[in-house]
C-alpha cells in the first residue's frame, strides 16, 4: 500500500499554488504600506512558552497541541499559533530597545491536533501581524483596519467586524465571580468541558457552542469595566469609525485564547459552512512580561488562509491564474538541439518564463505541448535557421508566423509581453 499524507493536511499542488502566492503577495505589500516587517520564527518552540503565553486552561494546549520530547529530554510543540513565538522573539532579541514601536508580520504554518472539517486542518496557515510598545487604542483601530483592508483587496464580499473588551486582569477577576453565579444553577448540565471551565476559567463558558443556550442573559463584561477600559474600548470604536470600518460590539466576544486584554475581535463571512470566524485577534497587555521580558503592551492578528480560499470560491470570486509560458523553443536537428538549451537559458535570464522539450518527442506533440502549457509563442528552430542566424516564431493566439533574428529573439519576445 502506497503511503499517504497525513490526516487533516494537504497538499499544495501546481495549478492551486498560484492562489496561495497571491494572497501572500497581497499581505506583503499590504504590509509594507501599514509599515509592518516581516518576522520568521521556528515552527517548534519549548512547550512552555504555549503553557505560558496562550494558557494552559485554553482548550489549545490541553488537548490540540503536537508535543514531544526531543533526544534532550527537552519538551517540545509544534506552533499552535504565531503570537507567543513572535512574543519570544522580541524577547529574546531585544526588540523592546528600538527608539519605535516594533510592528511585525509572519506568514506559515500552524499546526493544532482537532478533527478536520471545511476551512479547518491540523497543517493550517495564517499570516498575522504583532505590534508592540504602544497603549494607544489607534493602534488596535490600525490592526482591525488591516485586517479588514486584506479581505476587501483580495475580494472577499459581506466581510464584518465583530468587537469586544475583554477588560484587563482585575476587571475579569471581579467579572469571574458574576458569571459564575449565573452558570451556578446548570453547572452539573454543562458539557465536560464547561464544567471544567467553570472554576479554571469561567469566561470561556461563553464560548461554548454546545453550551449556548445556558449562557442566555448572562452578564456580559462590557456592563462590568472600570473606567479605563471603558474609555479604551469607545476610542477604539471612534477610530474604527473614522476610517470607515464598519463593525458591530458582540459582548459575548472572548477568543480562545488567555492572553487577551482590552480589545478582542473578529472577522466574519458565511461560506464554510457552520464556521464563519475567518481571522481575529486582540490587545494582550502583559504578555510580553508573562513570557519574561521587559514588560510592553502588544495588539496583534491572525487571518486563516485556508479559510479565506474556501470562502473567496464559495462567493465565486476570481483569482490569478497561472501566468501563461511567454514561449516555447522547439529544436528541428542534432545542431538545432543542442542550440536550444543555450536560447533557453538567453530567454530566462531576460526574465522571460520559457521552456522546451526534454522528451524526444515530434513536432506535433511538442506543438500539443506548448498548447498545454499555455504558451504565447512557440520558437522553432531548424540547422538551416540555425546556420542563417534566424529563427521561427508562431503566435499561439493568431497562428501567424515572422522569421527573427535568433540573437535578438528575447528582446522581440519581451517587447511582445
């Protein structure tokens, strides 16, 4: 029996590839017009810095993690998540020293161990964003914006912006207590998971999907913040609105993951089904000093690229194709042949997409070929040519034919383009 690729991942063939490259292109030069740099960070990491960054109550490191022991004896997980790794970074490498706010980006992948389903894998991409060095509520306004400018550049339609204040540490401590008297009376109805939650992390009860119709008039922590978060959570909103984003407060709001303070959001769009989360993130204030740095605030994103694909299809929206061949060089004769591999290279280095026969076939499989690859020209090549400096070129697109110069055969093809 042939072996296979590994439950909940894919592979990225040519042909789809090409839509992977543009949405990555698209983040990169979003990137660089928001002034964010990009960060390359280890796919694996010490398991404790996930302990400590996303939380060990999160249902991340308690039951979707790829753990193992390396030959040091050493705990180790592949990446769940960007955040921590890119919070490590800044860390370790001293970020926080730099006169400015360090505002990075990541693109890679992500690996959770949960059951596959549409947009959802256990080999998953993101492309993120982290910035750090700076309370100011603009700056989660900028990162919303991001966001939100990604989806409408690429194409998506009908994209909204959900928001929430998670408040800081001591406004969910006095919260915590409020939303464990409302759950009191159902605790033992809950599902196995809430009833564990309930006394490590209480929040999360309103998370729950299964749960839902429990949490029914629950407090929501947006009637429970003190007046800095409060005054946090309105700017961001006003500068949300100055920028045109649109957005809706959804107070029951609060991400999966343990870090987060003051601001927390979501990116919605229907077409995968019951998911309709396709990116979010938040402000985690306190982070940084959680995983043993000098202490800054930080506000950060994370966009599913597999999510985003299924829904750019599901809403019929059009992506690149594969940049069709600028020409195919076809060698008629032993001298001509050998001629071909030399043009071939002269065409490439002219920055032309070129390519030629390595099969020994006819002419007219090679035509069918060129065909195929979707070629705008096809260049033939004859000893007789070949001793006249000259050089047939057909258009694929007309069927018409010129005889060139063979030395000037990449100029007259890239003036062509």
């Amino acid at each position: 029996m042939s072996i296979q690729k590994p439950v909940g991942t894919q592979d990225l063939l040519p042909g789809a590839v090409e839509k992977w490259q543009y949405l990555e292109g698209k983040a990169r030069e979003l990137c660089r017009r928001f002034n964010y740099r990009e960060i390359r960070t280890p796919v694996f990491e010490l398991t404790e810095l996930f302990q400590r960054g996303v939380g060990e109550t999160t249902d991340i490191v308690e039951k979707e993690m790829y753990t193992f022991q390396d030959r040091g004896d050493r705990s180790l997980s592949l990446r769940p998540e960007g955040t921590a790794g890119v919070v490590r970074s800044y860390v370790e490498n001293k970020l926080y020293g730099e006169p400015d706010i360090s505002k990075l980006y990541y693109i890679g992948p992500m690996f959770r161990y949960e059951r596959p389903q549409a947009g959802r894998y256990r080999q998953f991409h993101q492309f993120g964003v982290e910035a750090f060095g700076s309370e100011d509520p603009a700056l989660d306004a900028e990162v919303i914006a991001l966001g939100y400018t990604f989806y409408r550049e690429i194409g998506l339609k009908d994209v909204t912006v959900e928001i929430n204040s998670v408040g800081t540490p001591a406004v969910r401590a006095k919260y915590r207590e409020h939303i464990q008297r409302f759950f009191a009376p159902v605790k033992d109805k809950l599902c196995k998971d809430c009833q564990s939650r309930y006394d490590r992390n209480p929040m999360r009860l309103l998370d729950c999907k299964i749960d839902q119709a429990y949490g029914e008039g629950a407090p929501t922590i947006l009637e429970h913040l003190d007046e800095e978060c409060a005054g946090h959570f309105e700017a961001v909103q006003a500068h949300l609105k100055a920028m045109g984003i649109p957005f809706r407060i959804n107070p029951r709001l609060v991400r999966g993951l343990d870090y987060y303070t003051h601001t927390a959001f979501e990116y919605k769009a229907a077409g995968i089904g019951a998911i309709d989360t396709i990116g979010g993130g938040g402000r985690y204030n306190g982070l940084v000093g959680q995983i043993g740095g000098n202490d800054r605030p930080g506000v950060g994103l994370g966009l599913g690229l597999e999510r985003i694909l299924l829904v750019l299809e599901a809403q019929g929206v059009d992506m690149p194709a594969e940049p069709p061949l600028d020409v195919y060089v076809i060698g008629l004769g032993e001298a001509a042949e050998r001629e071909t591999v030399k043009l071939l290279q002269t065409l490439r280095l002219r920055g032309l997409k070129a390519e030629r026969d390595y099969l020994g076939r006819k002419i007219k499989a090679q035509m069918k070929s060129a065909d195929r690859l979707n070629a705008r020209y096809v260049a033939i090549l004859g000893d007789d040519e070949l001793a006249r400096g000259e050089i047939a070129v057909k258009s694929m697109a007309t069927g018409e034919q010129e005889t060139l110069p063979l030395a000037g055969l990449a100029e007259a093809i890239a003036a062509k383009k």
